[in-house]
C-alpha cells in the first residue's frame, strides 16, 4: 500500500483487489463512486462525467459517480454489456464506530446472477450455466435465482450444443484449465479455480447444500460431470450472492 494515501483510498484498494474482474459501486454518502479505470469505463459506458479526487499528498485518483438511488438503471446497462459489478455498501453508520465506517461489497452482480425485476426481461428465464468438459461427455448444471429452477444433465460433445442454444444462459461458469472453443458459446464466460470442479470438493459441496449423504436421490449420483458442474455452481452463487442459496431447495436431473 502507498504511503501517505488517505485511509478512505486505502480501503478502496483493499476492496478493490477482492474484485479485480469487476466494476466496484463504493457508497459514499448519497453516490456509488467508482475510481481509477473502473471511473474511466463507467464514464464511457453510462455517459457520466470522469472527474478526480485528491485522495492522498500528489495522489489524484480519475472517479465518476451516480446517485444511489438511481442504481438501477445504471446497473441495467452495464449488466446488459455483460460487466460484473461489485455493490459495496456502507455497514456502519457515521459516529458508530471510532474512524472510518465500515464497507464491504454486499453482492456481485453478473449478467447471470441478477435478481432485480427490473433488469430482467420478465418473458424469458435468466440461467446461469456451469459447464465440465469430459472426454466424450459434458456437465451441465443450471439455475434460474428468481426462480429457484435448479437443473443438471450430463450429455454428449454432439448434444452439449444444442442444449446450450436451448438454455441460452445469461452467463456460464467454467475451470480455468477447460477448453470451450468448440461450444461456440453465446454468453460471457466466468472461470473459476480448478479447485472447485474437482469431484471430491463439488460433491461435498453439494452434499452440504441440501444436508444429505447421498446423491442418488437426485439422480446424478453416477453423472460425474454433472455432480462437478453443480458443486461449482452452488460455491459460485455463495460466493456472489449472499443470502440466495437458501432458496435452492431442488436439484433436478434430466436426460
């Protein structure tokens, strides 16, 4: 950390590295301000004006603000360019803690995670996909947040295609090591640690969630790739959603 920054920049920075893909919306009073590139591309995308602030001795940042009530709408447009945005809130109030107020990002929205009714076109669902890549075989795992629809399969190469064209998700998570060329996918793609399409961690993971010991009630106790593909999903949602995974009561599995 640079030396002689204000301790509100310095708690930006320290926010900001948790989130190096996406877009931070950082409360500040009545705005969200976003800094440095994420100030530059907010300017240029929602048409707001790029502005900068002494924020530490010969330490002026570029920043570019909009009103919190009007997140929304600003959300929305950035959304539908598939950025990712990290909403971090202020926890305390000013005068209840000794300092700064408290912050912390409260939500990451993705094109496939959003909830709001007013970003979502209300005739067609909104998936988010998980994809494993097998030999012969695909994983896939989908969820629809608003409406807790919680689906997985385990088809070929040859019907992996079409069953995406099919879905149409907002947004897809993979490993980092896949390789997906050859889906010729429509959505932005979100990659994730190996570590977490990994057999032995999805399956715990899932396991967990529905505080079960077997998976065979949900019929994809022998699908392998689609086990994986569900225990990603369900970190994946833990980790940007918070609150939501609860609603996901129901897996289903099809053929």
């Amino acid at each position: 950390m640079r030396e002689g920054l204000t301790p509100i920049r310095q708690q930006y920075l320290r926010i900001k590295h948790k989130y190096p893909q996406a877009i931070v919306f950082f409360r500040l009073g009545d705005f969200y301000e976003t800094f440095d590139d994420d100030a530059k591309l907010t300017s240029r995308e929602l048409e707001i004006t790029l502005t900068s602030r002494e924020m530490g001795k010969g330490h002026r940042v570029p920043m570019a603000g909009i009103p919190y009530h009007a997140l929304d709408n600003y959300l929305a447009r950035l959304i539908s360019r598939s950025y990712k945005v990290a909403i971090c809130e202020q926890v305390t109030k000013p005068g209840e803690t000794k300092g700064l107020v408290e912050r912390e990002v409260i939500r990451l929205v993705t094109p496939g995670t959003v909830v709001e009714s007013s970003l979502l076109d209300s005739k067609t669902n909104n998936y988010l996909a998980s994809l494993v890549m097998g030999e012969e075989a695909v994983g896939i795992a989908y969820v629809d947040i608003t409406t807790s629809e919680f689906d997985t399969t385990q088809v070929s190469l040859q019907r992996a295609v079409p069953e995406l064209e099919r879905l149409n998700p907002s947004e897809i998570i993979a490993s980092s090591s896949s390789e997906l060329s050859g889906l010729y996918l429509a959505a932005p793609v979100t990659r994730l640690d190996d570590y977490w399409f990994e057999m032995e961690i999805a399956q715990k993971t899932v396991l967990d969630h529905f505080g079960v010991t077997t998976l065979d009630g949900y019929g994809c106790g022998n699908l392998p790739l689609a086990v994986r593909a569900v225990g990603a999903i369900i970190h994946y949602i833990e980790e940007t959603q918070k609150g939501v995974l609860g609603q996901l009561t129901r897996l289903s599995t099809y053929s």
